[in-house]
C-alpha cells in the first residue's frame, strides 16, 4: 500500500513539474527577435500609437515590459515591470502581445521558454 502511494504520489510530481516547464531568465543562446532587435524596434517605432492623455499630460519616458519568449518562439505573459501611466503602458502590452513571434532561446540545443524585458520608449 505504502508502495503504490509512494509511485502515486511520485508519477504526479513528474507529470506536474513537465507541464510547468521552467522559465529561465538567462539561457545559453538567448531568444531574439526574427531579423534582430533593429527589426523589433522598427516594428515598435512603425506600431506605437502614442496614447492621447500621455499626449496632452507630455509624458515621456520608457515602459518596461518583461514577458516570456516560449520554445516555440511565440511571446506570452506580458506584463509591465516599470510603467509611466496615462496610457503609454497599455500601448506597450499591446505592442508586445501583436508582436511578430521570436527565435526562442536554447539550452543544451533544445529550444526553451525564457523571460525577457525590453524598454518600449515614449518620446513626444
């Protein structure tokens, strides 16, 4: 009896800690955007849609947003981790949420999903 709960018990954490799938902050060969981070940049600068009140309030700065670039090169878990308020956070999880996918980082040559954060900059 003790066995089987032992071998239940165990087959859970293995199948819990599989799906989880850990989230690295640094990797071997970390993701980048497709074309590089000029590409990405010039995607922001061509998207960005500069929220009225940081218009008429003229606030200016940069929102960080960290999010997940998954095995598949796809971006997730968008959050801000520095913001500026009046809108131009938002407008920079909705810049990063239709952003073109990644090429995911790697680890022992296997794609794996990673935390990245990058600046997304408002100037009026």
């Amino acid at each position: 009896m003790a066995k089987s709960i032992f071998l239940l018990v165990f087959s859970f954490f293995l199948i819990s800690s599989a799906h989880a799938q850990d989230v690295l902050k640094s990797a071997e060969q970390m993701p980048e955007p497709v074309g590089g981070l000029k590409a990405f940049y010039d995607y922001v600068s061509a998207n960005l849609k500069y929220p009225e009140e940081a218009k008429v309030k003229k606030v200016e700065g940069r929102v960080h947003v960290t999010f997940i670039v998954e095995a598949d090169g796809s971006l997730s878990n968008v959050q801000v981790s520095k913001g500026l308020g009046s809108g131009c956070d938002e407008e920079a999880i909705r810049l990063i949420k239709s952003a073109p996918k990644w090429n995911a980082g790697k680890q022992g040559g296997s794609p794996v999903r990673v935390e990245v954060t990058r600046p997304i900059t408002f100037k009026l």
